[in-house]
C-alpha cells in the first residue's frame, strides 16, 4: 500500500545549518499494517510523515502509494487519498464552523465544489453515529462549534474527519502528545478502533516507548534519518521498554543513546 524507496532529504544544504534529516530511507508497508515509529528528537520521524504528505518535497528517491507513483505531486493532491491527524488539536478542523459542518467538509473532500451546501438529514444521522461510538457525548452537539470542544474531543473529531473517506495512508504524527495521560489513553483507544475497523495501513509517530510497543502490528525506531530497528509480530508483541532501549543504543553505536531516547519523550 505504501512504498518508500531510497528517499533523502536535506534541510538548508551548503550551510552551517545543513541537516540531513532523511538518509536513503526505504520501507514498505502492506495493506492493514498499522507502524508506530519511534526515535529520539531529530531522528528524521516527522520528516518523514511530511515526505509522505508531500509538505516536503524529497531530494531523491520515490513515494509510492496502491503502486501509483506519488513523489511530485503537491500535498493537496495527496489529501484525496491520505488521512492525517497533527499533534495540535488546533489543526485539523475550522474552529468557527460547527461539528457537522467540519464532518460535511471533510466527508465532501475531493469532490467538485458546488453551491450546493446544505447538509442533508441522512447524512447528519450518519455524523451522528459516527460520533456516539466515539462515547464522547459529541453526537448530540452537531451544532456547537468546534472551537468550544475539548482538546481530547477535537483530537477525536479529526480523527473521525481523516477517515471519513478511508483514506490509502493514515498519518497520526505524534497525536496525543499535547494531551493529558488520561484523554491521550482515550484518543488511542479510538485511534485502535478506528484503524482497526476500516483497516486502514496507519503510520503513528510517537514519542513514547510503551505506546509505541503497545499499539500496531510493527514497530521502527529512526536515528538519524533511518531505520535502525523494524519489529513485528511476536517479536513486537513481548517487547519492553529497556529492549527498545537497548536496541536503539546497540543500533546507534553508543551507549548515550538511551539518555537520548529518553529525553525526547514520556516513557516512564
């Protein structure tokens, strides 16, 4: 479903600031897989959800997606067919327009613009179940503005928002680190629930370790701009947080690079 061959990319190349954030990176991800990706801060992770995205174009290699060649096309083009929630609630929705006006926008994505706007009531009974699985009361407040939402409820909302159209590819880059231990348990639990039952192949960007064991069927870890471990199946399942720890340190050649991996996140 989603092909990375060999792809670099290289911030402010030619200067004293020059980065290499992505290193002839390559992954593939089948249909239904569901990746978190771990590594410590700079390590090249939300680099490459926006490679993906097309926010940044790369310097070298491909991006393909269901076999079609996506590497030159703009972000926008993309969105037909990527789902991606941002680790700001803030992003994602319009904050002055209600619940079921944000669900319209996003369900509508991709189809020719009109001035036909009105939402029909089959469709607001389709919001309307759609957000009572969530549990968060959001179903009976399709009025209210989204802007008066909880960050915990926003975050469920774009969630809801990114695959209404069941998205190829969804991106959850670092979705709940803005949010308290409690909402942030809650937003993945219907993250689960919801890749789950569209099965849709997921890419989830985290900063914790034991989030990172505990959901998904594989795991990698990045260390400056590659994959240096790639964990799946059993193997993922009996992880623990010191095995990620020592095979980041094994991976990366130094010792320091557990206080590394710990610094950049909550994995306590």
């Amino acid at each position: 479903m989603l092909s990375i061959r060999n792809i670099s990319k290289t911030f402010n190349p030619g200067t004293v600031n020059e980065k290499k954030a992505l290193d002839n990176l390559s992954l593939e991800l089948k249909e239904g897989d569901f990746v978190t990706v771990i590594g410590g801060n700079g390590a090249g992770k939300s680099t490459l959800l926006n490679a993906i995205a097309g926010v940044y174009p790369v310097d070298k290699g491909k991006i393909f997606a269901d076999r079609i060649d996506v590497t030159r096309l703009p972000e926008f083009k993309r969105a037909s067919f990527l789902g991606r929630v941002f680790q700001d609630p803030m992003m994602g929705t319009s904050p002055d327009m209600l619940i079921e006006e944000n669900l319209a926008l996003a369900a509508r994505r991709g189809q020719r613009r009109t001035l036909k706007w009105g939402i029909t009531e089959v469709e607001r009974e389709n919001y309307r179940e759609m957000l009572k699985r969530l549990n968060l009361g959001l179903e009976d407040r399709l009025s209210t503005k989204v802007g008066l939402l909880s960050g915990g409820q926003r975050q469920a909302l774009t969630l809801l928002m990114a695959v209404i159209k069941k998205p190829k590819v969804l991106l959850l880059d670092e979705h709940t680190a803005a949010l308290d231990p409690k909402t942030a348990a809650k937003v993945l639990e219907i993250s689960d629930q919801v890749v789950n039952e569209n099965r849709l192949t997921t890419m989830m960007v985290t900063h914790n370790m034991r989030d990172a064991i505990a959901h998904g069927n594989r795991l990698i870890m990045m260390n400056a701009g590659r994959i240096v471990v790639d964990v799946s199946g059993e193997e993922k399942k009996n992880l623990t947080v010191k095995d990620l720890m020592d095979m980041f340190s094994s991976a990366s050649g130094s010792d320091e690079a557990n206080d590394v991996l710990l610094l950049s996140g909550k994995n306590a």
